[in-house]
C-alpha cells in the first residue's frame, strides 16, 4: 500500500540551528515528491518538488530536500532556521500530479 | 483574487444538517482536488475533477459526501445528515496539468 511516514511528530529546535526533517514513503512506481508547509489555521503552501533529474532540490525560504531511492525518503533540511520557520510541515507523494498521499506532518517549534 | 479561494471559512452546523462547502480555484486550473484534513492529521484525498469531469471518488468516505463542478471551475463538496466524525477542515486544491497543487485556506467544519 501506498504510504509516507514522518517519524517525527514533534521537533524543537533553537534559531540558528540546522534542521532535518525526516521522509520515508512506500510506493509503487517512481514518485513524485512533495513537501508544504501548514501554519495555523491556513491551507497549505509549497515548500519545494521533486519529479525527476537532480536529486537535490531547492526550495523556498532556504529549505532543501534530497531524494535517496535507495531509501524511499526525501528529507527537508535548512541549514540555519527562523523563528518564522515555526509551523506543520508536510511530506507528499503522488503519482504524476494527481491525488496526494500526505504523511501525519511534523511539527515545528523553534526557540529564540 | 490569485489565490483558491473557500468559502465559508468556518461552519458550524447541528448533527444531522446538510452543509455546503464551496472552492473557487486559481483561473485556468484544470484540476481541482478536496481533502479532508483531521484534527492532528494530514490532510486525506476526497476527490478529484478534470475540468467537469469527476475522474476519481475513491476517497469519499460515505454515499452521504458528494462533490460537484457543473461548469469546470467553481465546486462544492455537499455532506447530508452531518455526523460528529465529520469535523475536520476540508481543504480545495487547483493545478494546471502537470503542476503541483495550490492549497486554499480551508473550511473549518465542526458539528454539535
């Protein structure tokens, strides 16, 4: 069955600091790969993709995130983190652009 | 506006009442797409239409859901004889063919 896992339900992490966070997905064919970013009580918006080509992607607002299909993940990273970086963040994967299988998100706390 | 928009932003409606939902997508987006997002959850594919056409409904929950986009743009999602499990937010999302998905804000549903 097709599924995405974010081990992480709750990270805290200091400004400055780098950021890891982490991606696992089952699927059946090559993926394509998402990951959005949810504030309180909005929808949500688009971090950065994957579709194919370079495995490392870059994104908005500083995040990367590297595709490694010997591990079926795609983990989002930001060397050095705001405290406007504080939100849910969204692991996706889909086939083309159709319908999206969302993981349970992570949540992200940032301290001054 | 350039944006998806959903309307009503919040609902609250008694168990047992029909609600709904309406999504305006971004002009020009061919594909729309409603998810179901639970408290603490990630967001769960409803359904999915290409222009009028709904070529996927596998994510309705019960025959008590139903979605429609009569002329290719503007849809609703209409739940009869609402039940407590259905609050959630529902959230719309528009793409062009081969796009990523852009996310509305969301209707927050809660039923008494």
């Amino acid at each position: 069955a097709q599924s995405v896992t974010q081990p992480d339900i709750h990270i805290t992490v200091s400004e400055g600091a780098s950021l890891e966070l982490r991606c696992n997905y089952s699927y059946g064919a090559t993926p394509y790969l998402f990951w959005y970013v949810q504030s309180p009580g909005q929808g949500l918006q688009l971090l950065l993709k994957y579709f194919s080509g370079d495995t490392l992607v870059q994104g908005i607002k500083g995040f990367e995130a590297e595709f490694k299909r010997s591990q079926s993940s795609f983990n989002l990273r930001k060397p050095s983190v705001h405290w406007s970086d504080a939100a849910e963040y969204f692991c996706a994967v889909g086939y083309n652009t159709d319908k999206l299988i969302f993981g349970t998100g992570t949540r992200l706390q940032v301290f001054p | 506006g350039a944006g998806v928009s959903q309307s009503p932003r919040y609902k609250v409606a008694k168990r047992g009442q029909d609600v709904a939902l309406r999504c305006d997508p971004i002009s020009g987006h061919v594909s729309l797409f409603w998810y179901q997002q639970a408290l603490g959850q990630g967001p769960e594919f409803l359904t999915y239409f290409q222009n009028e056409a709904q070529l996927d409904k596998s994510g309705l929950p019960s025959d008590r859901f139903f979605a429609e986009r009569p002329e290719g743009s503007v849809s609703t999602l209409k739940i009869q004889r609402t039940q407590q499990e259905d609050s959630a937010v529902y959230l719309c999302a528009s793409s062009r063919e081969g796009q990523p998905q852009h996310f509305g804000d969301g209707t927050r549903l809660s039923i008494l």
